[in-house]
C-alpha cells in the first residue's frame, strides 16, 4: 500500500491572479522571503519565487520550499491546474489513494478532467516522484505548448532524472511566457493578414476596401463575406468583395443603401476596421426600356462615367471585350468613373401612369451579358405591363435621364426542343437567342402520361447562346416515358413539345 501524501502546504491558492495570463506578482512578497531555503533554487530562484509569492509553489509549513526536492506527482496536480488556470471542482477523482479529504483531491480531479494526467489503473500514486519527460509531458498539455521546445528549456537536464520542485517551477514559468509570445505572433499575423488600411465611399451602393495583403479565396466567397464583413445602423454587404484589376488588395464591396448622413462602422472578422460617411451620390443612368411583357432594363455608359463593375475586376479580366484599370482616383486615361456595383438584391420602383408603385427585383447575371451595361429587373410574379401604358422607374440608388418607356405587346420566347440529359437534367432550346439570361429564374413543367408533374429550374449562367440547362427540383424522368412539355407561366409558348428520356 502506498503512503498518501500527507506533508503540510501552507498559504492560499490564489488562482484568480494567475488565470492563463502573466504572471503578475501579488503583494505578498514575503511569502518567498520567508523562506529560508531560498537560495537552494540556484538559477531557477528567479521562477519559484515568483510562484511562490502568487501562491502557487507553495512549502513545507513556513520557512522551507525544498526546491531542490523531487516533486511529486500530487504537487505537479497541483502547480499545473493553479498556474493554467484549470477548473477544479468539476467531477471526482475515482483513485483508491485520492480522498476526498486529501488536499490534493480538487487539483488530481482538475487535472484528469483536463486531461494533462492520468492515474495507473485504479491509483493516481499522489506521492511518486516524475521524471524530467513526465514533468515536460504533463507542462506542454497545460500550456499547450510544443513538448520538444519544453524540453530544451531544461537544457542538460537528463530526461529520466528525477526533476525538482525548482525545475518544475521554472519550466512552468517558461512554458507560460512561450505560450503568450506564441499567441501574441499569432495575434498580429492575423492582424496583418486582416487589417484594414482605408475604406472609401464610392457611391451610395459601393464601397472601395483596401487591405495591408490579398484576401484568401476562402474569405471572399459569399456566406464567409457575410460573416465577416459586419456594418452597423442596418448596412449590409449584398455580394462577394471583388479584387480589383492592377490592385494587390483593393476590393470593391457591394452594400445595401447608404444613409445619407450617416457614419458606419465595418467590423472584419470580429475586429473593428474602421468608420467611414455615407456617400449621398448616386449613380446616373441613361434610361429604362421593356425587354419582355414582364421586364425592363436601365441602362449606364461608360461615355457617361459610370462602369459596370465587371470591367474593372480581376475576376472578369479575361472575359470583358474592354477590361481596364481604375487608379487610386477611380481615373482611367484621364476619365473618373463611377462604379455600378453588383446589383444582386438591388430593386427599383416602378409605377404605371395613375398607378401604385411596384417594386421590381433584379434578375440574376443579366448586369451585362449582352455586352450592354443594361441590369434587367422583372415584376413580381403573375403581373404583366400593360401594353399603352407609361411607366416611370425610379430607384433610391440612381437617377435616369430617361425614367419614363410605354410598355408595348410583346411576344414570349418560343420553345422549340427539349432534349434529357439525364434524368434531373434537361436542355431548353429556344427559337432565337435571347442574347441574354431571359432564362433566369425561369421554370418549365413536364406533364407525364398518367397527369405526373414534374418541374425544371433554369440553372442560372448555363446559356449558351439559345440553349439553356433546367434541372428538376424534385422527382426525376422515368426511362421510357414521354412528357409534355410546358412553361410554368406565359414567359415562353411550347407547342408540342415533347421530351422522352432514353
């Protein structure tokens, strides 16, 4: 049977000073004068005096440290969860040599529930002296620190010697200072990596966001550009940042409407980046004009000053006709431009003559695919413009010369073939190109023999020219069964059209 450690530990924890922070000495600076063996902790003195007066390298009753002694596995328990800051009184330590009156019993329990020590079997063995690696080992679970930079810290020390009570402590103490100069590296790598060096303004919807380096690709994509591009007073970011071209880390973020008058502050990852006013300008438009018999277009030039932002991002370099580069004054060759943002959840008003207003929402990639900067918006579901009628649109992010177009009858696009891919997928191939993504938010309904329904989705920025890919939502074709094939709505016309999937 084992001897429970039974010697006496004088003073109190004094936890709450240590936590996981440096170490801060107390006033208390006598309970490691008083003790008179002191000096016996030779180039480690420096360590255990300063655990000693935080209280947590505590002695034998009042005037003995025994640093050159070797220490147990009890006092490491406990050195280990009153420097880290561990929690104690969480759970019970099932060891038959650990009592729940032993003054060990809450730093034994702390520790196994920490999982920086563990028992023999049924024993803890609170008594049994470690050895210089179990020491390091129990040290680096703490502080989580790199167990082999511990141990070079101990230098010459042999790694099956017994270690001290004075190595102990110093090891502690060092392996605290590495672990905040790690996280403290850490925390200004990230800060380089994210910080933010300006942001501007640059219309009422777009904001130019300059970083000290690149944002990594992970950053940029939708829902983690959400998380991390955080506005207050109600401003929010609508698409993904977009690096600008012959920029090493200029972004041109889209927001939701600026306030006039109002100052916003950008949060980036949780980090406050900066304030910047809201900028009243909003962007000059040249006119409006129906497209189809439920939507119009509002169209900019760049003779005007105002350019899509596809010409000046990265992203599009190599699939614009002109791509250029804007510089720090939103110049090229002499020319300042405004820059029409993403228009993804951008809406406008549009009211008929005598009328209410209507707001029209933003059909999906038609910002410039017909080569024109003519962003399309579309009535909500089941409304039409009525042929005869004028219509003014207006918008709280742009003005237009020409608000005002008399909507005329206009001829749906006609289905001419549908052919299965496979069985969730089908191309659409229309009379005419649309020479643009008319397709967008578009469906189609298939209509088995025994009165099965099945509905395809456009897949957005799958046309090429008049074939565009729909996909089943739900469902699929079955091998062998023929379907009728018709719009969900009156945007196109099938006539007698039919798909079979071999």
């Amino acid at each position: 049977m084992k001897r429970k450690a039974s010697h006496t530990i004088t003073g109190l924890l004094a936890t709450a000073a240590i936590g996981t922070s440096v170490l801060i000495p107390v006033q208390s600076a006598w309970a490691a004068a008083n003790f008179a063996d002191i000096n016996k902790a030779g180039s480690y003195q420096a360590a255990v005096k300063t655990l000693a007066e935080q209280h947590v390298f505590e002695g034998y009753g009042a005037d003995l440290l025994k640093p050159q002694q070797a220490i147990t596995r009890a006092e490491l328990a406990k050195l280990a969860v009153a420097a880290f800051g561990l929690p104690t009184g969480q759970g019970s330590a099932a060891f038959t040599d650990v009592g729940s009156g032993d003054w060990f019993h809450p730093y034994v329990t702390a520790a196994v529930s920490a999982g920086i020590m563990s028992g023999d079997e049924a024993e803890f063995l609170p008594d049994q002296p470690l050895t210089v690696s179990e020491l390091v080992h129990v040290v680096a679970k703490a502080s989580k620190t790199d167990r082999a930079a511990l141990q070079k810290i101990l230098g010459n020390a042999q790694s099956q010697a017994k270690a001290s009570r004075a190595e102990a402590a110093y090891l502690v103490v060092e392996a605290k200072r590495t672990a905040k100069q790690a996280q403290q590296v850490q925390q200004v790598q990230q800060a380089a990596e994210n910080r933010v060096t300006s942001i501007e303004a640059q219309n009422v919807i777009t904001l130019v966001v300059k970083f000290a380096k690149p944002l990594p690709k992970e950053e940029v994509e939708l829902e983690a550009a959400k998380k991390n591009f955080v506005f207050d007073n109600g401003l929010t970011i609508r698409n993904v940042p977009q690096l600008m071209t012959g920029t090493e880390a200029t972004y041109i973020v889209p927001t939701t409407v600026q306030k006039e008058g109002t100052t916003y502050t950008l949060t980036y990852k949780g980090k406050q980046a900066g304030t910047f006013e809201a900028n009243p300008e909003k962007l000059a438009l040249r006119s409006t004009q129906q497209v189809t018999s439920d939507t119009f277009e509002v169209e900019s030039s760049l003779e005007d000053g105002v350019t899509d932002y596809g010409n000046v991002i990265v992203a599009y370099r190599n699939s614009r006709p002109n791509p250029f580069a804007l510089d720090e004054n939103n110049q090229y060759n002499g020319k300042t431009y405004e820059i029409l943002s993403s228009m993804r959840d951008i809406s406008v008003t549009i009211t008929p003559e005598g009328g209410d207003p209507i707001r029209a929402g933003y059909v999906p990639f038609t910002q410039a695919t017909d080569g024109r900067q003519a962003p399309k918006f579309r009535l909500p579901d089941g409304q039409k413009l009525k042929p005869g009628t004028t219509y003014t649109v207006t918008a709280d992010w742009a003005t237009l010369q020409k608000n005002t177009f008399v909507a005329t009858e206009k001829a749906p696009l006609t289905i001419e073939e549908v052919k299965a891919a496979d069985e969730k997928t089908l191309s659409v191939t229309l009379a005419e190109d649309p020479k643009d993504e008319l397709f967008a938010l578009r469906s189609i309904t298939l209509t088995a023999p025994d009165g099965t329904k099945l509905t395809a989705d456009y897949k957005l920025t799958s046309r090429k020219g008049q074939v565009g890919t729909f996909e089943l939502k739900d469902g699929a074709l079955e091998a062998g069964t023929t379907y009728e094939v018709a719009p969900a709505g009156d945007w196109a016309i099938a006539d007698s059209v039919r798909v079979t999937l071999e």
